[in-house]
C-alpha cells in the first residue's frame, strides 16, 4: 500500500494550497490562482505537518475569550493583506469554488489539539466565505462544530438552502482524537434539491485506508451563485464592532483543494487520482431515477417478515396503521426529482411525502388510538437562523387543528423525521387554544407551554415535566438552555437514527369534537432533509392493497422503475364464513374436556386430602409416641420421688430434701422436654436458620456443666431454604445423641458442631479430640439409633473413629428431601 502524499493539480483543481511555506504568502499550487496574503492573531505557518506533507497552519491560541464570545480573536489566514470592517479583504474575481454545473469538493487535512467540546468558542472554521455584511456577501462555512459535528452551511448571501451536517465518529478506526491527523472533505454533485447531493467525509490518515469515510449526507436547495466574499482558512473573517475573528481551528489544517466536482470517496488521498478522475466523469453522465422500498411497520413495530416487490405481504386480520418508508436512487445527472405514492383500494389519488424534522399533533380515543393527525414539516433553514441556537431568533407560528369526534387525548411529537434527516431544531412556546384569537392566557389547553418546569432544566440531559424522550436515539432530544429560556431541541447528526420528544395530556371537557383549535409555537432550524420519504395509514381495514410508489425528475421524466407492494389484510375470525360451524364443534369439544378436567381435578383433590390426612396421622403418631417416651418417663420419675420425699420429710429432711432436689432437676428435663417437642411441631420454624439456632442452644445446654470446650461453625448468613417438621425433629435427635455420646464416653475437651449448606445438600458434623474406640468395635443403641434416624428422612450418617484420635458424625441429606414434612419412620 503506497502512503499517502500530496495532491498534484488535475483538471478539475480550482484551488490547492500544499501550506508548507514558513511564512505567508501561501502559493497556490494553480498557475495565476490566488495567493493567501496574511496570517493574524497568532496563526503560525511552517509547523511540522503529517509525514510526507512537509509543513502546515497552525490557527489555535492559547488565548481566553471574554464573556462576550463574540469579541474573541482567534488565528487565521486570510487571503487579503489585512482585516478590515469593509470590503477592503474580499476575494477579488477570478476565484472559482464550483464547476460549471454548481459541484464542488472542498477538503483539507486536520489535526486537532483539543476535542471539540473543549473549542474556546462554539465553532471551529475549516474554510469560509463570509463578509461583515448581514446578507449580501456571506456564502457558506465548513466548520467543526463544539458539539463534535462537521457542517457544510450556505449563509444567507449565497441563496441557497440547507447543506450538510454530520456527527464525527467516536469509536471505530475513524475515531476523532487529538494528536492524530485526519483528511476531511464535503461534496456537492451539482443536482440542486436533489435527496444526498450533500457528502461529508471524516478519514483518519492512513496508509490501509482505501477511500474516504462517509459520514453524512444532506441537501442544498440550490447552487452556490458564484458572489465573492472575504475567503479564509481556520477562522471566519468576520470582524465588525461587537463581533471578532470568535471561531478559530482548535490545531492545524494542510493540504487544503477545492475542485470542480464532487469528487468520489476513492478520489482523494488514498488511491490513483487521475484514473479516479475519469470515474468521475463517468458517473457524471449516468441519470436515472429508482424507487425502493425500505421499511415497513405495522401498528409503530418494524414488521420482520421477509418480503418481495412480486410477493403479497400477509398482515395479521384486523385494522392496522400503516407506515412505509422509501427512497428513490438518482443518477447525478438526474436534476431534482418529486416522489409520489398511493395506496391503491384505499385512497384514488397520488400523495406526496412530508420530509424534514416534524411537528405532529395527534387526537387520540380512551384507548389510545389515533383518531386523527396532523403534520407540520420543517426544512432548509429558518429566517432568524444564524448557526446556533443561541444566536438564532425563534419565529412565531400558528397552525389549526379540528378537534375530531370521539377524541379525548391530545399528543404533541416533535420527531426529527426519517432517520437520515440531520439537522438542528428548537422549538419553545408550545400552546393550544381555543380558536378565538382573544382567548386569555388561561384559556390555554397545555401547560408547561415554556418548558421550565422540571428539575436541573439548564442541562441538556434534563426532562421537562411530562415530556419523554424516544426514537433510536434518545441523545438526539437536547433540552436547550437559552439565555430566553429553557426549549426543546433536536440535534441530529446521525444519518441512521431518529430521535423525538412526546407528551400527552387530556383534552379539557370544553372541547368537543367538530372544534377549531390554534396550536402556537416559536421556532428556529437548519434542517437537511433525509432521503427517505414515509407514508403514514393510521387505520387501513381488513382487505387487498397495491402500494405504489413512482417519481419523476422536475423535467418530466418519468422513474427508470416503480416499486410495487402488494398487501393481503384478512378479515377477523368472526366475519369468516367458516367460524360459525368451527365455533360450534369447538364448543362442544371445550365443554366435553371442561366436564373431563373437572373430573379429575376432583380425583386429584380427594388424593391430596387422603395424602395429608395419611401425613396428620403420621405426625400425631410421633408426637404420641415422645410424649410417651419422653415426657411420661419424667413425669413417672417426678411422682415417685416426690413420694419419697412426703414419707421423709419428718423422719428424715434430709433425705426428703435430697429427693426434692431430684424432682427439680426432673421438672427442668421435662420442660426442656417439651420445648423441644413444641419446636419440632411448630411450622415458624421449618427453616434451616431456626435449625442452626436450635442446634446452638442445644450445644450450649449439653456442656453447660462440663469441662469439655466446645466450637459452633454455623454460617452467620444460611439459605432461606424450608425444611420440614419431620426432618428437622429427627437432626434434632440425631445431633443430641451425638453431643451426649461426648459429654457421656469421649472423655474429650473440646468438641466442635459444624453446618454446611452445598448445592445439593445439608450437612451437620459433629466432632471430638475424645478417647475415640475401633469401628469395629460393637455399637451401642445411640450410635445404631443415630443412622436409622437418618436413614427415616432420606439421608446418610457416617461416623468415624480410632482409638485416641477422637470421633466423627457427619450427617448429610439431600436438599429435595430437607424440604419434605414427611416422617416415614421412627427408630425404636
């Protein structure tokens, strides 16, 4: 891949400064073509340019502007000798910028020293030709913009509309960075009000890069018309009391062409320049218009079946809204072309398309439905219109809108339009009123009309009251913060997203349907129309359709080719011949398995009944069988002491007392006893946290009188997880035994109770640095009665032994059983 390098003049040069001299005059690399003269505020020629280019301009300044902007001087080049506040610096004559049908490719190369968020002022000039004169001599500037947008704007003098507008890459191999040189360009084709005869392109330098980075298109209504004003390069040349050279380039510019043509996206910096300049003049002959159909959405959602021009497009049965969107392709050579479509079955007549960013008033019923709509279009640029918005003036507008019947929402939309539609529009002073042009200020049916209720309103992120920001993307919609007030805006340099604010509110019930209403509002913009158009059906009924869509150059020629769509609504169910009989059969099909549900539905309950009356039974029984074995056999203790202690007490207390003493103790088991029964049939505590607390408190009442240590591992923070009655009464036994296994024949000194939940399971352990005993020795009843009781609630005890290394019982259960309330068995 050869680097690039730079331009050499070709035949359609009108214009190439290389820059590399130390010091001004500029020389035009055009033989006889103008010079630039003169450098001011700091502008510095001879710095270090791009590898291979030798040196360039260098117009930022470290300078800080006042408050007022406006009296700010930044560094320039000019191709006068001298600023003036006259036409002392204006370009004299000849000093073409277009070829002889109106195209024209202006580019240079640039290096940023700072973002633009971070512009001293809120422009930064590429290449200009304005004048200190308010209309006659300002033509157009070529300018980065602070919001990180490139423009190409034709000013009031040169009579022409709209231009191009373009967000500059983020992200991705074109990303805009400081310290980086990038080649920027703006086309025009020469095909006034023709759909993308506007290009931007943004192209970092590069060695592997084949042709430029297109970034955005737009329109110009007309061809620049040739008037002559003060040309410069890095700053505007505007210098009047009040106002001063304010919009310097934030770092350095080189290499800058202007040509006759608008050049293609291979015809620049990065591949042969003479075999591209006759691709040039190949396209330059092509004409021809094309149609094409691009989006359809059906009720506001993109529609995602697959679909062909010769194939029906099959839509669910109902009314739906409708809305297509198309473009046509022309062929440079082309001129300015009218779209046109119809709905065939639906309407008789040909439509044309509203394009440009949208003010939509919408009437909506109590179910949200649209009833009707209205569509006010913007586009090109607003009078008042002077680059930004807070240096535009906002004009007044009033449209009518008929109330229609069975209304009783308004819903206002400020849409940007179609997604390759950029551009900046604010609007404030949004009101709708009775159609009595004295009607008070009161009368007003929208509040909030100024926009400046909300919070943090001074920033562009802020949201007015009941006001939503939509579309693909959202950023686009900017709350304005004017030195007027707050507004609403919508700055769009994306060619492939869309943004709009909405709001609705209710109507007032002084409205009624057949009114006349005024919607009010002041406006400003710099609108470049997308070339998408969208046709809108709010409500098309069951049938067949043939959507069409033509169009014709203004000189009668007809589209090389028409896109036809054609589309099947089927009718709902209950208007088709054959729902009758298939409702009927369906009925009786539906009462029979109704009639067969119930049935078994019935046989399912009395299952369940049978299942946990089986289950109450099994619960009693326990409960029955501890109260016997555990309960009765204290209480029988109890009595028979006591007896003991009523025939000693005379004879001898002090037996009597010792006997009194063992009753104590025997009530103290039995209520301990009992609480443990209580616990294990309460259903608060089927939890595996109220099991870790019981266990610790069965711990601390163990070895409360004992020499031996003792260690709880219980996590502060267990599984909300249920367990059953069942399961938690029998760990609860099993634990017990193990803790009195201990405290009765380990002869340990510390002993230590672990809890453990994994994935799939719940484990207790319970462990001593005791006597220990062979496992092959003979058990006792505890240790056989510790795994039967697991083995009754599905679970596992393993226990461990050798002889003075202590002992280990690890029970473990499945957590699809722990949740269970079931208690299959009890060991004996």
């Amino acid at each position: 891949m050869i680097a690039p390098s730079p331009y050499v003049v070709d035949p359609h040069t009108l214009h190439l400064w290389h820059l590399d001299e130390a010091h001004t005059p500029a020389a035009n690399a055009m033989h006889g073509a103008k010079q630039l003269l003169s450098l001011h505020n700091g502008a510095l020629m001879g710095v270090s340019g791009a590898q291979g280019f030798g040196t360039c301009l260098k117009t930022s300044t470290t300078a800080v502007p006042p408050s007022n902007i406006a009296l700010f001087h930044g560094g320039i080049l000019l191709a006068a000798p001298r600023l003036a506040s006259s036409g002392a610096d204006n370009v004299t004559p000849p000093f073409p910028y277009f070829g002889e049908n109106g195209a024209f490719t202006m580019e240079a190369l640039v290096k940023l020293d700072v973002l633009p968020e971070n512009m001293l002022s809120h422009a930064g000039m590429i290449l200009s030709m304005d004048d200190d004169d308010v209309d006659i001599r300002r033509i157009f500037h070529f300018r980065l913009e602070k919001s990180g947008h490139i423009t190409f704007s034709p000013l009031p003098g040169s009579r022409s509309r709209g231009g191009g507008y373009a967000r500059i890459p983020s992200t991705g191999p074109h990303a805009i960075a400081t310290g980086v040189w990038f080649h920027v360009a703006v086309t025009y084709d020469g095909n006034a009000g023709s759909a993308d005869n506007i290009r931007l392109y943004w192209t970092r330098l590069d060695s592997q890069v084949k042709e430029a980075n297109l970034i955005g298109s737009g329109i110009l209504s007309a061809n620049l018309n040739g008037d002559l004003g003060d040309f410069a390069i890095g700053n505007e040349a505007r210098q009047f009391r009040g106002n001063g050279e304010s919009e310097p380039f934030p770092g350095c510019i080189d290499e800058v062409r202007i040509s006759s043509i608008a050049r293609q996206p291979t015809d620049f910096l990065f591949s042969n320049p003479v075999a591209n300049s006759e691709r040039n003049e190949d396209i330059a002959k092509q004409a021809g218009v094309t149609t094409l159909i691009e989006t359809i959405r059906v009720n506001g959602a993109p529609f995602a079946e697959a679909w062909k021009a010769d194939e029906i497009l099959e839509l669910p049965p109902g009314q739906h809204r409708l809305d297509i969107g198309f473009r046509h392709l022309t062929g440079p050579a082309s001129g300015p072309v009218k779209v046109m479509y119809q709905l065939a079955g639906a309407e008789e007549g040909w439509q044309t398309t509203a394009r440009g960013m949208l003010v939509i008033c919408q009437f909506l019923n109590e179910q949200g439905g649209i009833v009707s709509q209205a569509v006010f279009p913007n586009s090109g640029t607003s009078q008042g219109w002077e680059g930004t918005i807070n240096d535009s003036t906002l004009l007044p507008r009033r449209e009518p809108l008929v109330v229609p019947h069975g209304a009783s929402q308004i819903r206002i939309r400020i849409s940007s339009g179609s997604e390759d539609t950029t551009g900046t529009f604010v609007i404030d002073d949004l009101s709708i009123h009775p159609a009595d042009v004295n009607a008070a200020a009161e009368a007003s049916l929208w509040d909030n009309s100024e926009f400046d209720l909300g919070d943090h309103l001074e920033r562009p992120t802020a949201t007015p009251t009941g006001w939503a920001r939509g579309g693909s993307d959202p950023s686009i919609c900017r709350v304005a913060a004017t030195s007027r007030a707050p507004s609403l805006s919508l700055v769009d340099g994306e060619s492939e997203s869309g943004g709009d604010w909405t709001r609705s509110v209710p109507l007032h019930p002084s409205v009624k349907g057949g009114d006349t209403l005024i919607m009010s509002w002041a406006e400003a913009y710099n609108i470049i129309e997308g070339r998408q158009h969208v046709a809108s059906y709010l409500t098309v009924p069951p049938g067949d359709y043939v959507f069409r869509v033509t169009a014709i150059t203004l000189n009668g020629t007809k589209a090389a080719s028409s896109s036809l769509l054609n589309i099947h609504i089927p009718q709902p169910l209950l208007q088709r011949k054959w729902f009758g009989p298939t409702l009927a059969a369906g009925t009786v099909t539906l009462l029979a398995s109704i009639v067969l549900m119930a049935i078994r539905q019935r046989n399912r309950s009395k299952v369940e009944r049978l299942r946990l009356q089986t289950e109450l039974e099994r619960d009693r029984t326990r409960i029955a069988r501890d109260m016997h074995d555990d309960l009765g056999t204290v209480a029988t203790a109890i009595t028979m002491t006591a007896s003991l202690a009523s025939r000693n007490l005379k004879d001898n207390p002090a037996k009597a007392a010792e006997h009194l003493k063992t009753v104590r103790g025997s009530a103290r088991r039995l209520v301990t006893a009992m609480d443990a029964l209580v616990w294990a049939v309460d259903p608060a505590n089927d939890t595996l946290d109220e099991l870790g607390i019981h266990l610790t408190r069965m711990v601390e009442e163990v070895f409360m009188h004992s020499e031996i240590r003792h260690r709880l591992r219980i996590p502060s923070t267990l599984p909300c997880t249920h367990l059953g009655s069942g399961v938690r009464h029998q760990l609860a036994l099993a634990v017990k035994e193990a803790l009195h296994n201990i405290l009765q024949h380990s002869g340990a000194t510390e002993a230590v109770l672990a809890l453990e939940t994994h994935k799939h399971l719940l484990s207790i352990e319970v462990r001593d640095n005791g006597c220990g005993f062979h496992q092959t020795s003979p058990r006792g009843n505890g240790l056989n009665n510790m795994e039967k009781r697991l083995q009754s609630i599905g679970g596992t005890c393993l226990i461990e032994s050798r002889p003075g290394e202590g002992t280990s019982v690890r029970f473990d259960i499945p957590w699809s059983l722990a949740s269970q309330q079931r208690n299959e068995k009890h060991p004996e």
